[in-house]
C-alpha cells in the first residue's frame, strides 16, 4: 500500500497527529482500507474517525481520503478536528469530488 498526501493534508496532519499516531493510522488503513465511512456525493471519497492527541475517536480528528483499490493506494486529501468542523459543506464535497476525480483520472 502506498499512502499518498495532498499539500493540504500535509499543511494540517502535523497539528492532529505525532509521528506515533499518525504510524499507528496508517497501519490501521492498511489492515482495513474501506473502514471510513463513504460521503455521499464525492466520487468515493471515505471519512475515518481517528484518535487526537490526547482524545477519544469521537471527539478526535476526522481524515478524508480516497482509496485506489487497483492501484492499492490511499491519498490523504484532507484533515479536521470534529471540533473545529462536524460535516464537509455541499461546496468542500463539491471541490473534493472534482479532486477525486483528478487523482482517479490522472
């Protein structure tokens, strides 16, 4: 499996995940890759609940990625705190399908 960052999710996975965290996430994806929710209206894009420094799952960070079966690759496209932010609005699930659709297109 290859995981793949897009610069926004490389500008904020600093702020939600240490390096241990963030190793012990990506071995969770590469154990279950469809574990995220699918959000409807974004061409496949998945939602995964992860622990925060220092919090619970529900109260953590939430992780937008999409997962390329065929090419067994993950692209982390973006990530937020539920706190900061509880859904994607209709226009970020608009521009983040447009960007799915690049990456599975590309």
């Amino acid at each position: 499996m290859i995981f793949i960052e897009s610069k926004l999710f490389e500008k904020f996975r600093e702020s939600y995940f240490d390096d241990e965290s963030y190793k012990a996430f990506q071995n969770f994806l590469l154990e279950q890759p469809l574990a995220g929710d699918v959000i409807q209206g974004t061409g496949g894009l998945r939602k995964v609940r992860w622990a925060s420094k220092g919090k619970g799952k529900r109260s953590g960070v939430r992780t937008i990625y999409l997962y390329l079966v065929e090419k067994s690759h993950i692209h982390f496209l973006t990530v937020y705190a539920k706190n900061e932010m509880s859904d994607l609005t209709p226009n970020e699930k608009k521009i983040l399908k447009t960007l799915a659709e690049e990456i599975k297109n590309g």
